[in-house]
C-alpha cells in the first residue's frame, strides 16, 4: 500500500493557498519549514502519535515514594521530543513574535496550516497548542506589564528558554455551559489573590506551566459578569505545586495525548490579567479563537481519512481488481472530497488573522 511520506507535499490545495496568502518572503520561508514539518508529521510524529493514543497515554502520579502528594502528570518520551519539535517550529511563537531568519512576525495562517498538518496525525497534541495559542492571545492583549514580564516569553518559547504550554479552565461540576455558575473563588492576599475550588475538565492540566482561570473574587456579583480572568502558574518558583491538587484524569474517548484532569485549588498564587470582572469577555475571545483552530483539527482528521481510504482502495484486491475500480467506490470517494473541500471553504479564516 502506498505509504503517505509528506503531508504537505500530497496537498497542493494547502500549498495554493499558503502561496495566495502570504506574502512572499514569509511564503518562501514557510513553503520550506511546512514542507519539512509535513514529513516529520507523517513520519516519526505519526508513529509517536501511535503509541501515545494506544500505550502510552499520560498518566497520574499522585504520590511520590514517601507518600507525598506530587500530583504530576507523566508522559511518554515521544511525547515530550513531539512537545519540543512543534513548539520550537513557532506554532504559538511566531504569531507574536519574529521568525530570526526574516525579522518579521508570521501569522495565524501560518499557524493553522501547521496545526492542518499536526492534526492529520496528533490531534491530541493539538489541543494543548491551541490551548497555548489562547494563553498567549490572553497575556499578550489583557496582561499587565509586570503579569506580561513574568510569563509571556516563556508561553511564546520556541526553544531559547523554558516553555510553558498554556490552558484555558472555566468548566466546574455544576457550571459547563452555564460558566455564571462557577464558584471556584479568589480571596484577595496581602501580595494578590489565592484561588480555592475544583476545576471539572482542566485540559493540559500538569503540562501546562501557567493556566488561564476564570474565578470569582470574594464579594464580586453572581453569573457570568462576577467573573475575574486570572494567570495561574502551575508550579512555585522552587518547583513545588502552586496550591494545586489533580485529582483524577479523565478516561476520554479521543484526543488521549492530552491530560485532562479534574483538580482543586487551594490557595493557588493568581494574578489578575485585564479588568476585573471582565473575564468572561476576554475568555470568550479565546474561544473564539479555539473555533478556528477546532475547524482547522477537523478538516485534517478528515484529510487524513480520506487519504487513508483512497491509498487502500489502490491497494486491495477484490474480484480481481483493485477496489478504486470500482463505480461505488468510486463514488464514495468523490463524496468524502467533496465533503473535505467543502470543509475547507467553511474553514474560512477570519481576514484580520492573515497579516
Ligand atoms: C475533551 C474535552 C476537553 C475539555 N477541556 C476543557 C478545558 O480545558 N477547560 C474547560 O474549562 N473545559 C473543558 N472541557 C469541558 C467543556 O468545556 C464542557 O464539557 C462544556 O462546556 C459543556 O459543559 P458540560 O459538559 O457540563 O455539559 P452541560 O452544560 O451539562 O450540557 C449538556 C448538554 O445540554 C446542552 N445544553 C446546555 N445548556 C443548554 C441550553 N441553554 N440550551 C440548549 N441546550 C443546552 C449542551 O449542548 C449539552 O448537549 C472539555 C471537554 C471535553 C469533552
């Protein structure tokens, strides 16, 4: 069965569009780097992808072997090189920041084309780069200086200093939807706020060096308008845990390369990023932006299906010909194009993301 080599290179729709929409310096540059990160999505990511989703999936360490609560989230090592390789080729780092050999920012198009190519294998994985997108959307516009200073560098890493992977916790037992139920609250301290509560479906949990939180300040009103957005850090300065418990992975049916916990705060460090009680507004704003980045996961999980599925209709025999003879394979085909390229143009990126 023909093997897929390069993801990019089997798609030259993706290729026309990179072409047509940016401009041409940064065009060359990326054409290179996708082209390489294509290859390395279909080769030795796809088989570390493999063995995370069927072996090697995180896990919670909840004590150490003095019985201490350590609450740390293991990963397998191909996990942590994909982590590196993908962060380090600017995923999240070069929408705010400049690509060395150009002097020039990229784009959110160039991020989502390389989250096209990553979703065709880790789809997983992807989550948490969103999740790091969003933190560093949130830092970048909302933060203070001082709050920008302490973290921002490191959410943007591409390699010169320690990464910290984002995430985004508003889910609660009793508030999923309904986020103005949340009661997770913040209790103002001599040097800031310490957060206490559980969080119900915290992606990224353990991964993350510093969370995006939604928490409500002592005496603030009730409902989605009494919410304050605050930046955790999941661990102190000396490496212990920042007041923060996991309490459970949850056992989910897909996207397993991502831990997702349920956890407790109990007096985690937090500091305020924007107005307060404007949190719901700013973090509605990351979704916003985690929209396009789920529709931009689904037409590569799609795209690799469909690649999946021609290259095996070459492949087998059946009656004495190769299925991709056949009328009604044949059909079921062009519908699955079909259905992908409509994917695509439904996928339309908002303009203002193309610069
Ligand atoms: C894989 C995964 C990862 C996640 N990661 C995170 C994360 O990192 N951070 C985080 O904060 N959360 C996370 N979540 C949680 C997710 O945000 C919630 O599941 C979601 O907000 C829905 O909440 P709920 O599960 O409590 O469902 P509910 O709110 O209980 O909804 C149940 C059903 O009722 C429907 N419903 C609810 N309200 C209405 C209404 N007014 N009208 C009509 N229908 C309605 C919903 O559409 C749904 O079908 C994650 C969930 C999943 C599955």
């Amino acid at each position: 069965m023909k093997k897929i080599v390069n993801f990019y290179l089997e798609d030259p729709h993706l290729q026309q569009l990179i072409r047509h929409y940016l401009k041409e310096d940064l065009y060359l540059w990326a054409d290179g780097e996708l082209d390489e990160f294509g290859r390395m999505c279909a080769g030795e990511i796809d088989e570390r992808a493999v063995h995370t989703d069927r072996d090697g999936q995180p896990r919670l360490i909840k004590y150490n072997r003095f019985g201490d609560e350590v609450s740390e989230i293991w990963v397998n090592e191909g996990y942590k090189k994909t982590v590196e390789e993908t962060y380090n080729r600017g995923i999240v780092g070069y929408i705010r920041k400049e690509i060395p050999e150009l002097g020039t920012k990229g784009n959110y198009l160039y991020s989502f084309a390389q989250g096209y190519l990553l979703s065709q294998t880790e789809p997983g994985f992807y989550c948490p780069v969103t999740l790091t997108m969003a933190t560093a959307l949130l830092l970048d516009k909302y933060a203070s200086v001082e709050v920008k200073e302490k973290f921002l560098d490191h959410v943007v890493s591409t390699g010169e200093v320690e990464l910290f992977e984002g995430a985004t916790f508003l889910t609660e037992r009793q508030g999923g939807s309904d986020v103005g139920a949340n009661t997770v609250h913040a209790l103002v301290q001599e040097d800031g706020y310490e957060l206490y509560g559980e969080k119900y479906f915290a992606s990224n949990s353990g991964m993350c060096g510093i969370a995006m939180v939604l928490a409500r300040i002592e005496g603030s009103g009730s409902g989605t308008k009494g919410l304050t957005l605050f930046a955790v850090p999941w661990r102190k300065k000396n490496g212990s845990l920042n007041g923060i418990h996991v309490r459970r992975l949850k056992d989910k049916l897909g996207v397993r390369a991502v831990p997702s916990a349920e956890i407790e705060f109990e007096g985690a460090k937090a500091y305020v990023v924007g107005q307060k009680e404007r949190g719901i507004y700013y973090m509605m704003e990351a979704l916003n932006l985690s929209r396009i980045c789920n529709a931009t996961a689904s037409i590569g999980i799609m795209r690799r299906a469909y690649l999946e599925a021609k290259n095996y209709t070459f492949h087998r025999e059946a009656f004495g010909e190769v299925l991709a003879k056949y009328p009604m394979i044949k059909e079921s085909l062009v519908k699955l194009a079909v259905m992908l390229f409509s994917g695509w143009q439904r996928c339309s990126i908002a303009p203002q993301m193309i610069k």
